[in-house]
C-alpha cells in the first residue's frame, strides 16, 4: 500500500473471488450501489466499514492498470500476482474504473 497504511490480510480464497467474472460483477455493482445510495462521499465513508475495497477503488481511481497492479504485488509479495491474476486484475481495473467514472 502506499504511504503510511498497513497491509490489509486477505485470504488467498478472497483474492480468487475478486478474480472470478462473478466476483468482478458482484464488486462492479457494489460499487454501482454505493455511488448511488452515498452520494459524493461515497469512497471516504467505504473506507472504514471495507478497507480492502476501498484500497482497490483508491487504486483503480489514482493510477493506471499496470501501476495498479505492481502496488498489488509490492503489497503482497508472497502471493504471485502478475503470474497467476495480472490480466484478471487489469480487467478488473478497466470495469472499476468505468463504474467510478459513469455519469449518475
């Protein structure tokens, strides 16, 4: 992570369903409903009640895939993320960052 945040653990059991098309739907469309039903402030108040989503979404909103992607792996070095999600993670990237820019 950047800066001066912590690490946030996540199961290897987590990371693989983030990576599924359901996953990436399911985390689209979470996204979709907290834009809709928090209005402006919807990523500051994420941040407290889903930690990890919020880093995802910071990160889908503040650099491009591949960046995106290395901050993962730097993150979690133990886990071979290029090697076994890199193209997943930057599909990923590419609906987030969509739903955070549509229009409302």
């Amino acid at each position: 992570m950047t800066g001066n945040a912590t690490k946030i653990e996540i199961a290897w059991q987590q990371w693989l369903k983030f990576l599924t098309p359901e996953g990436q739907q399911q985390i689209v469309e979470f996204v979709a409903e907290a834009r809709d039903t928090r209005g402006a402030n919807w990523l500051p108040e994420l941040k407290a009640e889903f930690p990890f989503a919020s880093w995802i979404l910071e990160l889908v909103a503040t650099k491009t895939a591949d960046q995106a992607l290395d901050e993962i792996a730097r993150t979690y070095p133990l886990i071979p993320v290029k090697f076994l999600a890199g193209d997943k993670i930057i599909n990923l990237h590419g609906l987030l960052l969509a739903e955070i820019e549509r229009k409302r």
